[in-house]
C-alpha cells in the first residue's frame, strides 16, 4: 500500500489545526494506512517565493495518480504551486478556517486571500472540511459541489475534579479559556463580561499563545499561561468547573469537545461550528449554553446565571457527562478521513 503524502505547515505555536493534522496521520497510520508527513516552512498563506518553491518541489515528486492531503493554510493562498499538479494528482485540501475568516485582516489583504481559495478549491481538487458548518460555507461561498467532513476526534479523558467549590466554601468557581490569544479568539469580549462580575466568586485561567491582554480592575482573578500541552493542558482542564470560549469565528472548536471529554460543560459562542461541536446528549440537552457573537452583555448574563444557579449547573454538568460518553474518538475521524480520501 503506497503512503499518503500529508503536507502541513510547520507549527510555530500550539493550535487545534496542528493538532488535528498530526492526530489524524496518527489515527490513519494506527488503522494501517500509511502516511508520509511533509512539513513546510514559511508564512503562509501569505508565503515567500522560497516556501512557495518548496511546495511546488514537493507536489512534483509525487508520483502521477498519487493521493496527497494538503492543509489548507499550506494549499489555499498559492493556487500557482498548486493548481499545475491538479490534474496530475489526486489532490485533497483540507481546510480548517476559509482564509478570509480570519480576524483582523486587511480588507485588501482578505480579497486576494479570498480569490486565491477560490481558485484553489475550483481546480480540479477534492476538498475535506472540518465541520458540517465549514462544509456549507466554502461550498456555498466559493460555489463548489461537493465539500466532505471530517470532524476531530476527542481523546476521553478522566473526569475533571474542578475546584471543589460546590463541596468546600474555601473555594471558588474556576472558569478556563483555552485559546490562542488573537482577536478572532474574544478575549477582550470575555474580559468585558468578567469585568461586570466582580461582585461575585470565581477565578479565570486563560491557556495558550500570545500576549495577555490588559485587564484593568481584574489582577489576580484572571491568570495567563501562556502556551499549554502535555501534562500542563491536562491540569487546566482538571481544574475547570466550566469552559468559556467567546470566540468571533470557528471552524469546529476542538477545545470544546476537548473539555466535554472531560465532563466539564461550556459557555460559548453561536458561531461556526461551535454548536456543533458542543452538541446534543442522546436525550436532547445541550450540555452548555450558547450566547450571541460579539455580545458582552448576553455573555455576561450567561456567565452570571451559571455562577448563581446551582440547579442549572448541576444539569449543564450531567448532561456533559452524557454527552462525553457519546463523544467519537480520533480512530474514528481517521476511517471516515481514510472513506473520504478512498484509501
């Protein structure tokens, strides 16, 4: 059985993106398919002519008819290193944020990145998504047929113990975030909400890359650690009573289930695929509450109801348990990927 090529970009900071690319090579290799991984270089999607070379090198020396996987922030922005290999090879880009999503670009700068998507994902490649919300919207937005999903896997863990608040009256609610610090990630609407909630109990950890953000009136309730994995990720999650992600745009939300894995429930945001990675328990609970984007208020009141109500938080946390028993694993993500890829 000849290998699949997987090329992905080099990761400069932890991400559920490079996280899904390694544990989906991972979870093919473990079900017999073997991969090839090759990891490029450079700024992408934006990249200079030596990344870009590289690429095109890459695409060239394989085989004809040969199955390549390319992530998306690798393939989308360079349609000229990709699209003379289209007819040649049986080329699938997996995409996990439509490039002109991400937050705080240029408008220019999200035009061209758009159009080069565009001409990417209309040239004769298979595309593969992330979530069924992902799916829709590059099929939709860049008029493609047919866009398949491959959502992530979850590694079940055990429970979480929190903070013990409800059983010892020394402690105090822990509420995490984990998330790269960037302006499509909503810190600043998180600490907005927090910021009305100082009259009550509970403390903030905010887990992953970038520079903190300033928090004015709310020194030493709100922690950053900077970048987590491992062992140290585990611990955050071990330690949360309820998971807040107040994000601008999401593909899927791999911290989500990351966090139900562990049967601790989530505030978040409605967008992109975050409700469908929070899901619904075989009941019919939502094992969370949802809020509006880019509302503060609504995620503040939401914040609120669930420090103040015992009851509610006594279901949201029974209905993640269910909901984490109900949760796919990473092998099988990888036999729909090796479906998707026709393996």
């Amino acid at each position: 059985m000849s290998a699949l090529t997987f090329v992905v970009p080099e990761a400069s900071a932890p991400s559920g993106g490079h996280t899904y690319d390694r544990r989906i090579a991972a979870a093919l290799g473990g079900l017999g398919r073997p991969v090839r991984a090759v990891t490029l270089a450079g700024a992408w999607p934006r990249p200079g002519r030596r990344a870009t070379a590289e690429l095109s090198a890459v695409l060239a020396r394989a085989p004809d008819g040969a199955r390549v996987l390319v992530d998306g922030l690798v393939a989308c922005g360079v349609p000229e290193a990709v699209l003379p290999q289209a007819g040649r090879l049986r080329l699938t880009v997996l995409v996990h944020l439509p490039l002109a999503d991400e937050t705080g670009l240029a408008p220019d700068v999200a035009r061209e990145l758009d159009a080069r998507e565009r001409a990417v994902l209309r040239g004769g490649v298979d595309a593969v998504a992330t979530s069924a919300w992902a799916a829709r919207r590059l099929a939709e937005h860049h008029d493609l047929e047919r866009v398949a999903v491959v959502r992530p896997g979850v590694d079940l863990a055990p429970l979480a113990r929190g903070s013990g608040f409800e059983e010892c009256s020394d402690s105090v609610p822990r509420l995490v975030c984990v998330a790269s610090l960037t302006p499509r990630k909503g810190h600043d609407l998180l600490l907005g909400a927090l910021s009305g909630l100082r009259n009550l109990s509970w403390t903030c950890v905010c887990a992953g890359p970038g520079a903190p953000a300033p928090r004015p009136g709310l020194e030493g309730r709100v922690r950053f650690t900077g970048p987590v994995v491992g062992a140290e990720l585990d611990q955050v999650y071990d330690s949360a009573d309820l998971l807040v992600l107040a994000s601008r745009a999401e593909t899927y939300g791999m911290v989500v289930t990351e966090a139900l894995a562990r049967g601790v429930p989530v505030v978040a945001t409605r967008v992109g695929g975050l409700s469908e990675a929070l899901g619904r328990t075989s009941d019919g609970r939502l094992p969370g509450l949802l809020v509006p984007p880019e509302d503060t208020a609504a995620l503040r009141r939401a914040l609120r109801t669930w420090l103040t109500g015992q009851d509610l938080r006594e279901q949201l946390r029974e209905a993640a348990r269910l909901r984490r028993s109900e949760l796919a694993g990473w092998p099988e993500a990888a036999r729909t990927m090796a479906q998707v890829l026709d393996l």
